[in-house]
C-alpha cells in the first residue's frame, strides 16, 4: 500500500518502463546512425547481415521511441 507523501511517479513500474525506453531508444539510435554495428558484425564474421539491418533497426527505433514517448505520457497524466 502506498503512502499519501509518496509520489506516483517514483512507482518502480513507471520509471521502469521509461528506464526501457530511454536506454533501448540509445542503443537502437547508436546503432543506426553510427557503424558501431557495421563493424562489430564484419569483426565477428557476420557482415552477410549488414542488408538486413535497416529493415529490423528502423522499426526498432519507432518502437523504442514510441515505448518512451508513452512512459512519459502515462507519467504526465498520473500527476
């Protein structure tokens, strides 16, 4: 049970999905606009997937971004 000085937002499920959507927005941001991604997968011998990767990181960035934009929706509306 929640106490009346508690605020909502420091509720550990709601600063746990913005905390996911934050940290996953950044890692997908890094790997799509910087070759960090490139080169790790020519390093380890995994270049032949280099075609595929706008097609999965793309909609992962949308979907992080979306995931981050509705923690901090849902955080504005509880207070």
């Amino acid at each position: 049970m929640r106490s009346e000085n508690e605020h909502p937002a420091s509720d550990p499920a709601r600063t746990g999905l913005l905390r996911f959507g934050l940290i996953g927005t950044v890692i997908v941001a890094l790997c799509c606009f910087t070759p960090i991604l490139v080169v790790l997968l020519g390093a380890v011998g995994l270049s032949a997937l280099l075609g595929w990767l706008d097609i999965v990181l793309l909609p992962a960035l949308a979907v992080f971004i979306g995931i981050t934009l509705y923690a901090l929706w849902r955080r504005q509306s509880t207070n």
